[in-house]
C-alpha cells in the first residue's frame, strides 16, 4: 500500500486525492492537517529524507508525498502511477465542469 501525506487546502494534494477515492486498497491517504499525529509524521520523514531537500531550500513544504512498501519516499505522483496537477495529462477545470471520466 502506498501512503500520500496531504491536506484538502493543497490543490496539488486534492487532485492526487480525486485519483485515489475508491482504490484504498492501493492508497492510504493521510491528511497532515487534521491532527497533530499526522503532521509529526510527516514533520519527521521530511526532515529526514533528502528527497524534500530542494522542497525544504525553495520554502515548499513537499506534498503530496508518497511513501511505498519499500520505504523509497517520492514526490512525484507518476511515480505512483497518478497524474500530476498541471500536467499535459491533467484535466482543466473545464473537462472537471462537464464530467469527463477521470477529472
């Protein structure tokens, strides 16, 4: 099972989340504003990773994050097989306004 750190007030987190609804037994999202636990947990791997270190040296905080069963951390949705916010495989709001699967 794959673990993403995020909170609903990240849009980039929101759009990694829409992809996840449903398939819990791939994900386990974990949102690290919604109590304390959260958020230590997420305050301790990134502070421990290198992968957060040019998140950390441009003030970005690094989620969505994703944590797989082998212990690798990544912040690159691809690398979970989701589709990053923004990308050309994106969906725009307006394909999002009319219901196009996958938005």
């Amino acid at each position: 099972m794959i673990k993403v750190y995020g909170m609903p007030t990240c849009p980039y987190c929101e759009y990694v989340h829409e992809q996840i609804v449903g398939r819990e037994d791939e994900f386990e999202y974990i949102n690290i504003g919604e109590n304390i636990r959260n958020m230590s947990a997420f305050t301790r791997l990134r502070d421990s990773n290198p992968v957060f270190d040019r998140m950390k040296a441009i003030g970005d905080v690094g989620i969505p994050a994703f944590v797989f069963e082998d212990g690798r951390v990544s912040i690159d949705p691809a690398d979970a097989g989701l589709i990053e916010y923004g990308t050309a495989d994106a969906c725009s709001i307006e394909d999002h306004k009319s219901g196009r699967k996958g938005c």
